[in-house]
C-alpha cells in the first residue's frame, strides 16, 4: 500500500520549476514542454533578462544628458537620443531654457 502511493507520489511531484517564480509547472501533455508556469511570469522573465546580442537593431549609444552608455533598441524609424523618459526631459527642459533665453 505504501509503495503505491510513494508510487503516485513521484508521479505527480513536478519535472520543471517556472525560472521566474519557481512555481512547479505542469506539464502540457504533448509539443514542447513549458518552461513558465504562466504568460505574466513568462513576460517578466523575458523583460528582466534581455538578450540584446539576439536582436537586429540594436545599437550602444550615449546619452547626451547622464552620459551613461544604453541600448538603443526598437527606435522605429526615429533615432532614440536619452537613455530614459527623465533624461528626456531633462533635455527638454533645458533646451526650452535656452531658447527662452535667446529670444
């Protein structure tokens, strides 16, 4: 009796842990095992362990405002200048400055 449930046990006991919350992931049943135990943890995975040498238009670039290098990544069809929507404001604002200052 004991043999057959340390038996089941095993059996229902998980293959694989989600790398991002470490939550037992079930399994599928056919395809390609999961590796996330869902879409959200599988998202927030992907957006904290980025894998920039895999993309095409990736490109370092400096940011005019911190000075700290970035990755200048999905800029479509406009060339991204700041590292972040602070400096870019930052920026802004300065530059309104002197144009204020100017005229």
């Amino acid at each position: 009796m004991e043999a057959n449930t340390e038996a089941q046990m095993l059996e229902d006991m998980a293959k694989r842990f989600c790398p991002n919350c470490g939550a037992a992931v079930t399994p599928n049943g056919r395809g390609r095992p999961r590796i996330f135990c869902s879409e959200p943890c599988r998202y927030a995975w992907k957006n904290r362990n980025p894998h920039p040498e895999n993309w095409k238009s990736t490109r370092t670039a400096i940011c005019p405002e911190c000075g700290k290098p970035f990755l200048a990544s999905r800029e479509y069809g406009r060339v991204r200048k700041y590292c972040s929507h602070a400096c870019a404001n930052r920026g802004r604002a300065k530059r309104r400055e002197r144009e204020g200052n100017e005229g």
